[in-house]
C-alpha cells in the first residue's frame, strides 16, 4: 500500500471568471496548473489586469516541480511573467502556447532572459521521480489545446483545461477521445474539469456553424467591417481571414498584441493564408487607401481586450480608427457575466455613431468551453471518484455540480472549493485548511501595490471629486497671510458655486487661523487634518457629496532676509524688485492617501532549476 499523499490547492479560477492557476502536490513535488489573468471588473478602477496571490508558491518555490500550461490564452498563461521573475522553474506546453507564452515573457524586464521551455505534444509523457505528467489533446478556440494527466502512485489526477466536443473540428483543434478512454481506464482520482459553460441551457454552436455565420454577415454588408475578437482566439481569426478573403476583402490589423499573435500562428503554420501575405493585409498607416466595401478592421485593444478598444472608437478617442456611418461591428467574443454591462453600453454607443453590430453571442450559442452535456460527456469517458470543477463565478460552479449528481456522483466525491483552499485525496477526501490567497492587481508597472484603500478613493475620486485648498501662512506672526484659494475637480461647477466656494474658504481661513494661534508645537499633520474634517462635514451637509479634500499649507519667509539678484550683463538695467517673501512648501502637505496594504514589489529569487526531465513518448495506440 502506497504511502503517497495528494493534494489540490487552487490559487485562482474559483469563484470567479478567468485567473486560473492551480496547484497539486505529490509528496513534497508541487505541480503548477496554468498561470493566468483576469481583466478587471467595472469596480477596480484604473487596474489593467489582476493575477492570482501567488506568495505561497514563492516561498515553497524549492519544490515545485514545474508549471504545466493548457494553451494560450490569456486566462492559462498571463501571470507567468510576474510568476517567473520570482522563481526559475522549467515550463511545459505545446507548440503556439510556449510560444505566445514567450512573447509575454520576454516583454518583461526580469523576466526576458528566462528559457526554460520544453515543447510537449498530446503523445508525450514526462517523468518526475514516482510521477509521471502526461497529456491529452483537447478542442478550444485556440489550436494545441492540452488537458494534462498527473500520474502518481496513489492514481492519476487530471486537469481539463479550457475544452469543448466538436466533431467538425479541423486538425490542431481536434479532441483525441481514444487518449481520454485510455486514461479513464486507468482509474482517475481525481479530476479538475471546466465548468465554465455548464450554466448554460443546450448545445454550443459547431465552429463550423460559426464559420458560415462570420461569412454570411461580410457577404450583405457594403460598408466598412470593424471585428471585434481576442488576440489569442486564432481560430476565430482563420474564420475572418478565411470570410474576407471569399467577399473580396482585404484585412487591416489594429494592434501591436494582435499583430505578434497572427504572425507568430503564420510562422508555426497554425494560421494558413488562401493568397500572399501583402495580398491579404494592408498596415493600419493604408488604410485610407482602401474604399469602404473592401475593408475588415481586426481589432483586438489593449492586451487582447476588444470591448473597451471599440468604445474609443465610438467616442472618438481612438487616433486611428473612428466609427462612421455604415460601418458594421462584429462582436466575436463571448462576455463574461460580469462585462455584460460593459458590452451593452459599448453596443448603444456604437449605435449612437451610426453602425450597425452584430454580436455573435446573441445570435448563435457560441462558446470555447464545454455546455452542460459535455461536462457530464467528460465524466463518462474519464469516471473520475472525485470532481472539482474550476473556472466560474459559484453559481457556474454550483451548476456544474448538479450536473455531476445527475450522472451519479454524490456530495461527498464532488467538491466546490474556493481559492485557497487545500484539498486532501486522501481514501475518502477531506479539506484539511485553507490559506489566505488574494488578488494581484496590476497597474501600469505596479505589481500588488493597488489596494483596497487605494481604490477606495479612486471611487471616491470618480463618483464625488476632489476639492484643493491651498492656504499661506506665517508661523512666527501665527497667523494667515493669504486668503485661501479653493478649487475643484470632478465635485462642483465653480462658477455656479460661488457662494459655496466663498464659505468654504472662510472656513479654512478661520480653522487655520485657529490652529496656528492656539498650538504650542505646530504640528503640519494634525492642523491639515482639521481643515479636513471640518470642510468635509460643511460640504456633506450643503451638497450630500464626500469629495477627496487635500489641503496644501505653505509657510511664507519673511525673516527679511534679501534675495540674491541673479548675476546678468544687464542687472544693473533691471529695476529693483524689493523685498517680496517667497512662498516656502512644506514637503508634508499632500494628503495621506496611501495604500495601508500595498506590498513592495520583490526583488527576483532564482534558483537552479532541477535536471531536465526526461520526455517520452506515452505508449498509446494511434488515432
């Protein structure tokens, strides 16, 4: 009997859309799962992505095996940057997903030197000591899709990744259900599988129904055509060169990510092309070349993100493309739960600046992840003893649950874990902890320095504004010198508040004045502090609004001591400009409005990772 002992922890991808990275151990190996991103919701304002808390793996990082991608998608393989520049561990994938893996790697200061990649393909197995990672070929919107099967002494567990059944799925999308039959005969343990489409009612469209749809919609069209899709979705890409190419288009690409993507997939031959390159793409600076009825505009945003990019377009924001009258919008990406309201206000916005949109999602059933009937099509094939779906908000989560009871498993060998927890594959599994794991957020070249305080008063900023006074003093004579001036951004009309604005400076006036008059030590901190609350209580009471209050106390010199003139071949023209006092700021006086929770971002750690481990064919009998 087998002394083994197993454990799945999942650091993202729980209770939430996108963010997926989980971990197993094997005895004292960690075996890293995917390392993605999320793109923020409505309410994390000014953030650009959010990774998972991955502190744990860094300070056990002498025991992690490797990291195992699925594909490459941001959602599988967007933290590996931040991961990597703080440990150095060997990262395996297929083909494109190493690849596209790369081009965010090597985009990061700390991280572009890393290579460490290993190449593995669906029939390749790779050894760890008693473990053996394995994989299997899956289908998804991006080719190379890999589930990944981790091979112990105790039995296998085995990791989904993002998969659907599509039986017109062309080669490198295609799913090898003999692999699947293989390993489910070998008795699984355990199995992570995609829950991400569960909540929804029937049968995702086959992508060849996709296909027909994207072509259909460029065929009755005569103006301009703006497509809206994920960098990384290259197979909805081949749907739109494979459209454009049969009406008699030609292909702008709008975006630098979008731009590496399609010429990394052409480089690897997972993108083919019916004609010549220079036939087919014309560079955004010739676009004016082209008459309406021969352009598509391929859009992708900033980091792969469409939706935001097209409402620049619609506002006018956007230098290069803005929407006209005539153009039709084709929305190819199928929103998560949480950006739906994003989606709505983009399309009514789009409609204000006189395009049409299509939105492929509204009018066929499209998704990269397995409906209802595949997921429980998945549990025949592998006949897990326990299931744990990953990847969706808890009501996704809780679907995929009652989906699993309807085919014959019970509470007990199904389990809805949340981020952190720490599950023990023990004869009967039992959850023996969990730790605190939380969310990365990044912005701009910030990493994890974004907290809740911080965000607390963007929201404020946003929904109430900021109102600056600026107040000069004397501290010797203790008293005001300068009336104060009031300003406002984003809290009241100026010009129209007036009166408000008067009272406020009176108030300032006279609290300053008090505070300089009636303190023994003059202490910067708590004068300032004054100003806050008793402006913040005056303006809540006239306006019911809680703006961001700075005070700014400067300190007039005027010990009389005269200003050097500057040295100049005419100073002796120049009239004599007295004895003015110049207006000395004092380096405390913007408001602490700091992050109480920001962490310092960490220096790298490397280490030597392990010997490379041996690649070997899986013994497995052909397709």
């Amino acid at each position: 009997m087998s002394n083994t002992t197993l454990s799945v922890m999942p650091f993202g991808g729980l209770r939430e859309n996108g963010k997926n990275m989980y971990a197993v151990t094997v005895d004292e190996d960690i075996f890293i799962l995917d390392a993605g991103l999320k793109y923020p919701e409505s309410d994390l304002l000014g953030v650009d992505v959010v990774i998972p808390d991955f502190q744990y793996l860094v300070e056990h990082q002498d025991k992690v095996a490797g990291i195992f991608l699925t594909h490459g998608h941001a959602d599988a393989i967007g933290a590996l940057p931040y991961l990597l520049s703080e440990m150095s561990v060997p990262v395996f994938g297929s083909e494109i997903t190493i690849e596209l893996a790369k081009l965010a790697i090597e985009a990061e200061p700390l991280t572009k030197d890393f290579n460490d990649y290993h190449i593995v393909r669906g029939d390749q197995e790779v050894e760890f000591g008693d473990v053996t990672v394995s994989f299997f070929e899956t289908t998804h919107t991006i080719p190379e899709s890999l589930g990944i099967v981790i091979g112990t002494p105790e039995g296998q567990i085995v990791y989904t990744g993002d998969f659907k059944f599509d039986t017109t799925a062309s080669p490198y999308y295609r799913t090898d259900l003999l692999r699947l039959a293989e390993i489910g005969r070998k008795g699984v343990k355990a199995l992570l599988i995609d829950a991400a489409g569960t909540a929804n009612i029937g049968q995702s469209a086959h992508e060849s129904e996709i296909a027909t749809y994207i072509y259909d919609g460029m065929h009755h069209h005569k103006g301009r055509i703006i497509v809206a899709a994920v960098a990384s979705n290259i197979q909805r890409i081949q749907q739109v060169i494979d459209a454009s190419y049969k009406v008699g288009r030609k292909i702008v690409l709008s975006g630098n990510d979008l731009e590496k993507v399609v010429r990394t997939a052409l480089r690897l031959k997972k993108l083919s092309l019916p004609v010549p390159e220079n036939e087919l793409f014309v560079s955004l600076k010739n676009m004016a070349k082209l008459t309406p009825e021969e352009t598509v505009i391929l859009e992708t945003g900033k980091m792969g993100e469409p939706i935001r990019h097209l409402q620049r377009m619609a506002h006018g924001d956007d230098r290069s493309i803005q929407i006209q009258k005539g153009d039709l919008v084709f929305i190819t990406t199928t929103p998560s739960t949480a950006m739906e309201g994003i989606v709505a206000r983009t399309r009514d916005s789009l409609f204000r600046a006189g395009a049409d949109v299509k939105q492929i999602s509204t009018d066929l059933k499209s998704s990269g992840h397995a409906s209802k009937n595949d997921f429980q099509f998945m549990l025949n094939l592998l006949k897990p003893e326990n299931v744990i779906p990953v990847q969706g908000e808890y009501r996704v989560l809780n679907a995929a649950a009652h989906a699993a009871k309807e085919v014959g498993y019970t509470e007990a060998h199904t389990f809805i874990l949340k981020n952190g927890d720490n599950l023990q594959l023990t004869a009967e599994p039992v959850l023996t902890g969990s730790i605190q794991v939380g969310s990365t957020m990044i912005d701009g070249s910030g990493v994890g320095d974004i907290g809740s305080i911080v965000l607390n008063d963007r929201r404020i900023l946003s929904e109430d504004g900021v109102l600056i006074a600026v107040v000069t003093i004397d501290r010797k004579k203790k008293k005001v010198v300068a009336a104060p001036k009031i300003d406002s951004r984003g809290f009241v009309y100026v010009k129209t508040s007036r009166d408000l604005m008067h009272e406020a400076g009176e108030l300032v006036q006279n609290t300053v004045a008090d505070g300089i008059k009636n303190t023994k030590e003059f202490d910067w901190g708590n004068l300032k502090n004054s100003v806050r609350d008793v402006l913040g209580k005056y303006l809540y009471e006239q306006t019911r609004r809680k703006p961001v209050i700075l005070p700014v106390i400067m300190e007039a010199n005027q010990n009389g001591r005269r200003r050097k003139k500057p040295k100049s071949a005419h100073a002796d023209n120049q009239p004599n400009q007295g004895n003015a006092p110049t207006p000395a700021v004092n380096v405390n006086q913007p408001a602490q409005t700091g992050d109480g929770e920001a962490k310092k971002k960490r220096r790298p750690r490397r280490r030597k990772p392990k010997n490379p481990a041996t690649v070997a064919p899986v013994a497995t009998q052909e397709n």
